[in-house]
C-alpha cells in the first residue's frame, strides 16, 4: 500500500474515534465505540439500603457496601457508595456522561436526599474499532518489543502500552483493537501511533 493512502486510512480511523456520536460520517472500521467512566461527587451521605428499596433499577451489592443503579436515557450504570461517590459508565460522550449523572443526582434528590451535583470530571476512555485486516500477533509482538507483551496461554490479546500518552491497547488477531486512556485526544493518537505497526504485521489475503 502506497504511504499515502496509508495516511488517509490512519485519519479516517481516527475521525470515527472522535466524531462517532455525531453520526454524520460514513463509518470505515466495522464497529467503533466509545465509552467514558465518569466521577461526580453528591457531598451527600447516601443510605444504601433506602436507594434499594425505594429506588428504581437497582441492585444493592450489600457485601462490598455499593449500590448499581442504571439510566435508560441515557445508557448509564452508576456504582453509589454511602460516602457519596459515584462512577458512571457507559457514555459516549462528555455531554451525554455529564446529563447522565445530573439525571441520577435528581433520581437521588427525588429519594429524599440532600444531593449537590460537583466534582464531574471523566476519568477515562474506552475505544474499540476494527482494522480491516487480521494481524500476526507474534511478529507484531517480536517487532514492537519492550512497549508489546504476548502471553496467550493467558490471553488472546498483545497488550501494548504507551506511556507518554496513558493509553493501554490490547490488540487481537482478528483486527480488533480495544483502547484505554484518559481522554479522547490521547485515545485517537494511540490509534494513529500503532497503525503503521499493524499494518506491518497484517495477514496478506491470498
């Protein structure tokens, strides 16, 4: 493949990370997705054992001292603890993730407690996208040694690091890369850093 049509799949790759819930781009990878743990704080105790038995869509997970509750509207899952911290997953987008976690300190205030939304920060970033080639894991591996570890008596999947960017990949035969970092900025640019690696390792179709 010529280096610039190369470039041009890396920018499409990175455009459907960024702009997948504006959907008004036609999508290349067969699957992108994106989701966003986010942290608010209630600066309210919360009785645990109330939000179960008077709350909606919820699970008391008495032995570990959590409360799951989920959102519809958006697709939300939140972990309350009784200290009033609460992490949100399942966004998939900082607007979305911040509605999200308003709508559940509302369901919060509507139980009866004195809930101030504050703190909201996303803490991470999830990324999955599809190239559309397999990859030789071993070679891939063998190749990008320190930043790549293959154990696949352990797992499927190379997991490659990046440290200056906090991004973690795990990276598996069928073309399929999961990403985690700590914004949507450092998730993109992981995802264009390691294209040219996997496209060096990708299995020829015959």
């Amino acid at each position: 493949m010529e280096t610039g049509e190369r470039a041009r799949l890396i920018i499409i790759l990175v455009l459907q990370l960024i702009l997948r819930v504006r959907r008004n781009r036609q999508q290349r990878c067969r699957r992108v997705l994106c989701r966003r743990p986010l942290f608010p704080r209630t600066r309210c105790h919360l009785n645990l054992r109330k939000i179960a038995l008077e709350g909606a869509n919820v699970i008391y997970k008495r032995d570990v001292g959590k409360v799951l509750m989920k959102l519809r509207k958006p697709r939300i899952t939140a972990t309350i603890w009784s200290s009033g911290k609460i992490i949100c997953t399942g966004a998939t987008s900082e607007e979305e993730a911040k509605f999200g976690a308003r709508r559940l300190a509302r369901s919060l205030q509507k139980l009866g407690f004195q809930v101030i939304f504050t703190d909201f920060k996303v803490v991470n970033v999830l990324a999955v996208c599809n190239m559309p080639f397999e990859i030789r894991l071993p070679e891939f591996t063998k190749n990008n040694r320190p930043h790549a570890s293959y154990e696949p008596e352990l797992h499927p999947a190379v997991c490659y690091r990046i440290k200056s960017l906090r991004a973690t990949l795990q990276i598996f035969s069928t073309g399929s890369i999961t990403v985690t970092g700590p914004n949507v900025k450092a998730v993109a640019t992981a995802v264009e850093q390691i294209y040219p690696f996997v496209f060096e390792s990708r299995k020829e179709i015959l």
